[in-house]
C-alpha cells in the first residue's frame, strides 16, 4: 500500500516551531513585543530560561522581562554599549559555549 502524503499543520511552519540547530549553543535574537513581561511569546520565554548570556536593550526592554533567566546569569544591558562592544560579548558567550 503507497504511503500518504503527510498533511501540512501549522506547527510545520517557522513562526510555530522552535528551529533545530547543529550548534550546542545558539545565538537567539527574541523580540520583547510591546514590552510587557505578559505578552512575551512562549519562545522568547523558554530561549530567556535556556539562556546564560543575555544581552537586552535596557533603554528599551523593561528589566521585568528578565524575569524568565535563571539565577546566576549574566544578564548585560547594552543602552550604554556600542556594537563593537555588543559584539565582543557576543563572540566571548560563543567561544566559552555560552547560550
């Protein structure tokens, strides 16, 4: 008997699942939305809980959203950064197999 062709769901598309990756510790890039720590998305909240390195906009994200990091992090507010410097934490996170 042929196999069925498997139905299209939404959890096949990119804006429901969560990207697999070859890498042991992405870099994510998560959107604060309008700001309140209620309207986060549940992917932004489980990529905060999963995180030891989180860089935010603190001139923009209210540190309430910090609220799904784990104790102990190192939580970095780049309002004063320059992108060099961003950039830097960045590559220091990745290269001590940081998330």
């Amino acid at each position: 008997m042929p196999k069925q062709p498997r139905k299209e769901s939404l959890s096949d598309h990119s804006a429901f699942r969560i990207p697999t990756s070859d890498f042991n510790n992405p870099v994510l890039f998560v959107g604060a939305g309008p700001g309140d720590p209620e309207l986060i998305t549940v992917k932004g909240q489980k990529a905060l809980k999963e995180a030891d390195v989180v860089i935010y906009a603190g001139s923009l994200v209210p540190e309430e959203l910090l609220q799904w990091t784990r104790g102990g992090i190192r939580k970095i507010s780049s309002a004063s950064m320059h992108l060099e410097e961003i950039i830097t934490e960045i590559q220091t996170a990745y290269a001590d197999g940081k998330r």
